[in-house]
C-alpha cells in the first residue's frame, strides 16, 4: 500500500483547506498514489472509457489523453487501433501503466507513448486530430490562470478542424453545503495488494470563494493497523462559468453533452462533455 505522504514534496504538516488546492499538490496528487486501490474503485466505470473510444473511432487518431493516469481510457483507446500520448503528472500511476504495459499488453505497448509532465507547461511540437481530458482532468486546475494556461497548451496540438473532449462533473448543491464534521459511510473493502479489509468514509468541505470541494477520503484498516487520511480537492466549475473560460482559451464550436450520451444536458445531468475545436 503506497505512502501518500511520499508523494507531495511539500506537504503541509496540517493539512487543510486553507492550505490546499494548488496545482499538483497534495489534494492534487494524493488520491492517485495508490493505483491498486484506483484500478478497484474505478474498474467498473466503462460508460466514459466507451464514450471515448467511439469519440476516437469517429474522429481519427493519433489521440493526445491529458492525465491518461494507469490507463483505464488509454488502454481502451489502443486496443482499438488507435495511438495514444498520454500525460500524465502522477508518477505513480504512470509507472504502474508502464508496468502494465510490458507485463500484460505488450502488443498495445508500440501504440502508446507516455509522457510525465504538467498539462499546462508540456509541449509536444506536434498536432492531434482529437485532444481529451477524460474524468474531471480540468477539476484539478483551480485558478483561472491555470484553466488558460491549460487551454493554450491544448490549442497548440489541435490539428486544424481538430476536436477537444473533455468531461466534468457538474457542482452539486448538496455536496457543497454539507457540514464538514459529518461522515458518510461507504462500503468496505478488501485493498487488492494487501488482503486487509479497510473501512471508507468521506467527508465534504468546501471553499465558496475559491469555489474549491475538498472531499477526505478516511481509510480505516479492520486489522487494527495505523487509520489514514487522503484529501481530493476538486474545483467547481458552474457551466456559464465555463463557457466564458472556454471563450477567453480561444475554443469555440462548444458542444454539450450529458453523462456520455449524445443527449443535452438537462437539470439532472452529472457529468457534462464538452466538445469544442480551436477558434481561428
């Protein structure tokens, strides 16, 4: 089971929302420290991985994948035929793809090239016909400074009549007037490298001003071991917002989808695609 305290350079001794959410920082990077326990909870999410693949399918490759993680959605992608860059600024979860890569599916492995880096500064001096930023990528940029940094980068390595895709989880109001002393109770579960048996609860605070969810994820180990903390801190992004950070970003032709269908979003949707292609 990974140390999540070994991923943050400078994690702050007290860990709070006052001193969370920036760009690659321990609220950024701690829930991806543990890819054993990601491929568990995350395994059976397929309705976005198969969004992609037929998006890609649609649109040609090679597919450039913004925090392409262990690969649940760029595995997919190459073993439908398609070439993938994946970025990628969790080291852990790259070397765990890596790892995959040469164990288990050596035939994919000449389809994919990783490449560790933050999507706002890493630039390939190469152009895709489709860009994507699968499973709330853009909920870990929190300034708008860094939406637009992000967004120049992404307009470089559009082909022309390239698309963008990306998804995000639209804000919930309840989520974002809980009191954060509450616990929700999850199931428990059995950690995959382990075999221990760990109880789950969450709790929700959030930073109205900074429009910043900060969700702890308790683990508490039933074999009585050391209980520990992990923080996932999620911008909000309200979709007006989002267009008017989308214009400013030089995107437009923006397409919205709800929860991976061809459908509009509608006042129950959760997640939202946007589809959206570099302005001239």
């Amino acid at each position: 089971m990974s140390d999540p305290s070994t991923l943050a350079d400078e994690a702050p001794l007290s860990i709070g929302l006052e001193n969370l959410g920036k760009t690659g920082d321990f609220g950024a990077l701690a829930h991806y420290s543990d890819p054993s326990y990601y491929s568990l909870t995350y395994g059976t999410r397929c309705h976005d991985v198969e969004y992609y693949v037929r998006r890609a399918r649609e649109l040609g490759g090679p597919v450039l994948e913004y925090g392409c993680g262990n690969g649940r959605i760029t595995l997919p992608l190459a073993k439908a035929g398609l070439s993938v860059v994946g970025v990628e600024l969790s080291q852990p979860m790259l070397t765990d793809l890596q790892t995959r890569l040469s164990k288990g599916f050596p035939k994919h492995r000449e389809r994919i090239e990783l490449v560790r880096g933050d999507m706002r500064e890493v630039r390939l001096a190469r152009q895709f016909p489709l860009v994507i930023a699968p499973f709330n990528v853009l909920l870990h940029l929190y300034e708008p400074s860094d939406v637009l940094a992000f967004f120049a980068r992404v307009r470089e390595h559009l082909a022309p009549g390239g698309r963008f895709i990306f998804d995000v989880s639209v804000p919930q109001p309840e989520d974002l007037c809980r009191d954060p002393d509450e616990r929700f109770e999850a199931p428990r579960f059995q950690h995959p490298d382990t075999g221990t048996w760990v109880g789950y609860s969450e709790r929700f605070e959030y930073d109205p001003l900074r429009q910043l969810l900060l969700v702890w994820m308790e683990f508490t180990p039933e074999d009585g071991s050391e209980p520990w903390t992990i923080p996932l801190t999620h911008r909000q992004f309200f979709p007006r917002e989002l267009e008017l950070l989308l214009e400013l970003g030089g995107l437009g032709d923006v397409r919205r989808f709800a929860d991976f269908t061809d459908q509009a979003p509608d006042y129950d949707v959760d997640s939202m695609v946007i589809d959206c292609t570099r302005r001239a």
